[in-house]
C-alpha cells in the first residue's frame, strides 16, 4: 500500500502540469484579456478634441505609438509565444513566485493571503456544524426510519438542497437583512466599520453577528448529501450479521447502535475529512458576492472579471494543489478507518 500512495503523490506532478496549463492557455487565447481592457479604457478617453485618428494600429482607432503597443505587450507578457510564457511563469512557480497582480499591484502571495482569514473562518465553522448537525440527524433518521420525523426532516432537508445556497442567502437578507421587516442582521459583510472601537464582548457579538447568514447559506447545500449518506449506512450496518449478535447478547440498543453500527457507519462518511483543506480555503463565489464577503471566492470573482490573470492563476495553484492532496488524504483516512481496504 506505501507503494500505491507513492505513486499517488507522483502523479500528482503531471495532473498539476496538465491543470495549470489549460487553464493558462485558455485565459491567454480568450478575447478581452488585460491588454485589450487598457486599450478600451484609452479609447474611453479618447482625444482631447474628442476626434478619433484614423492610425493603422487596428485597435479601434486609436492612435497609439508601436513603442507603446510593445510596452505594454511586454509588461502583460504577451511579447512571447504561449508556451514560452507557460514555461516562465512555471519557472517563477518553482520560485513560489505567484507574479504580481494587474489590479492591486502587490505580490499575487500578498493579496491571497490577505483573504485567507475570512476563507479559513467561514469554511471551518461551515465544515464543523455540518459534521455535527448532520452525523446526529442522520443516525435519528436511520433510528427512525418511516416514522413522521424521518418524512418531516426529509422534507426539509431535500427542500433546502433544491435551493442554491447564495439565492438562500439573499432571501435571508430580504427576510432578516438590515432594514426589512424582521431587522434582525446587518446585511453583509464580514465586520462593522467600527470593529476596531469595540469592546472584547461587543466585537464577540458583532462578529457572531455577522456569521450566522452567510454559515447557513454555506451548509444548506451539503445538508441532504451528507444526512442521508449517513442515514444510509447506518441502517445497511443494522441489518449486518454482528449487530443482530450483539442485540442477542444483550446489548442496549444505545450501545449497540452508537458504539457498534455507527462506527463502521462512518467509514464512508470519514473519506470527506480528506477534502477539509480544499473545503476551508475554497469559499464560495456566489455566497461571498451576496453578502459582500471578501474571502477567496470572491477574490477570485473579481480577478476573472477584472482579467487579473495572475492572481487568477495563484488561486488556481493553491486551490488545485489543495484537491490534490486532498483526495490522497482521504484514500489514507479510508484505509485507516477500514483495515479491510487495501490499494494496490
């Protein structure tokens, strides 16, 4: 088995390769890249006659000088053929160097960092309460499999993941948002302006404040996958051959329950802990839109629109490389959870 894992870390290599280099080769040949945005903001200026010039640069009239088209080429680093540019900018990644971004020009390192923060806080709770909640209800469902409580939480659970999680959070805005019926939580953001005016306990309640939303909208979507993951292996696991040995011994049903058919329940359930990682760091694009979070997802949001290919790839790097090895962790946690599996 250390041989199947060996190889598994190797190959992460070439998928890397082959990931970063679509990607980088699609954000250079799509139109509307970095250079032509400067070029449509000069054309947005225009003369200061308001005429346009009539020049044979091709570029919408605009008479701009070849030493300035060559500039400015050079600077985006589109002087050189693709593949060369793939070549320099895996050159600087061996160097961990992620460039320097178009839009807020700091080191691409500098702004991702400056939103891991808001990412790790968001995705840890999200991913612990989904555990907690989940686990619990799904083991109540498989208890009382049929009954009204196991159709009631079905309902609601299959209800919830029909609904994307950012439209759930935005009618929760509508619903509870600052200035609608129920005022009951500001709407958005990750602090108050004045945070750092604040007491310990009013900074304590101001941050709760404004992370009940945008947790609910995140987990909404992983409720049903999750509960009814668990619901189904608890029940396989009660009609199992040991369980019904263990209720002939004597056993409680509480015992034998959580202390023998949850526990080898949770072999599936144990796999997803191999992606907390990638889970924690990845944020959600659509959610932090809503409610005006600037974590990763949205970072990564705004570079795509603003052509900030740099940071866009730095993203990419860490987010890909995080899956990566996420998925091997969670190889290594299904063998150690289940002594049966073995990879060969």
């Amino acid at each position: 088995m250390t041989f199947y894992f060996i190889r598994r870390f190797l190959l992460i290599i070439p998928t890397f390769l082959g990931i970063t280099l679509i990607t980088f080769t699609i954000l250079q040949v799509v139109p509307g890249g970095p250079l032509e945005m400067e070029l449509l903001k000069l054309r947005g200026m225009g003369s200061p006659t308001g005429e346009v010039s009539n020049s044979n640069t091709g570029q919408g009239g605009i008479n701009i000088p070849e030493s300035a088209m060559e500039e400015m080429k050079k600077f985006y680093g589109f002087d050189k053929p693709i593949h060369l540019r793939y070549i320099t900018w895996l050159g600087n990644l061996v160097q961990l160097d992620l460039g320097k971004s178009y839009v807020f020009a700091e080191p691409v390192w500098d702004v991702i960092i400056s939103r891991f923060p808001v990412s790790i806080y968001f995705g840890l709770i999200g991913f612990t309460l989904t555990y907690l909640i989940c686990v619990p209800l799904g083991v109540m469902k498989a208890v009382k499999n049929g009954s009204s409580f196991d159709f009631l939480s079905s309902v609601l659970v299959f209800v919830g993941y029909s609904i994307p999680g950012w439209a759930f959070g935005a009618m929760m805005l509508i619903f509870f948002g600052g200035g609608s019926f129920w005022d009951v939580f500001p709407l958005g953001g990750f602090r108050s302006e004045d945070f750092q005016s604040l007491d310990l306990i009013d900074k304590i309640w101001d941050q709760v404040h404004h992370t009940i939303l945008p947790v609910i909208a995140y987990m909404v979507g992983s409720f049903a996958t999750l509960t009814i993951l668990t619901k189904n292996s608890v029940i396989e696991n009660l009609g199992q051959d040991y369980v019904r040995t263990a209720f002939a011994k004597g056993l409680s049903e509480k015992r034998v329950i959580f202390y023998h058919a949850l526990r080898n329940s949770l072999i599936p359930i144990a796999t997803g802990l191999g992606h907390f990682l990638s889970l924690v760091l990845a944020g959600s694009i659509l959610i932090e839109k809503v409610f005006n979070i600037n974590g990763m997802g949205l970072l990564g949001y705004s570079s795509i629109l603003n052509r900030d290919y740099p940071v866009t790839m730095g993203i990419l790097v860490i987010s890909s490389f995080l899956l990566l090895i996420g998925n091997i962790i969670s190889d290594m946690i299904y063998a150690i959870v289940d002594p049966r599996i073995r990879f060969k």
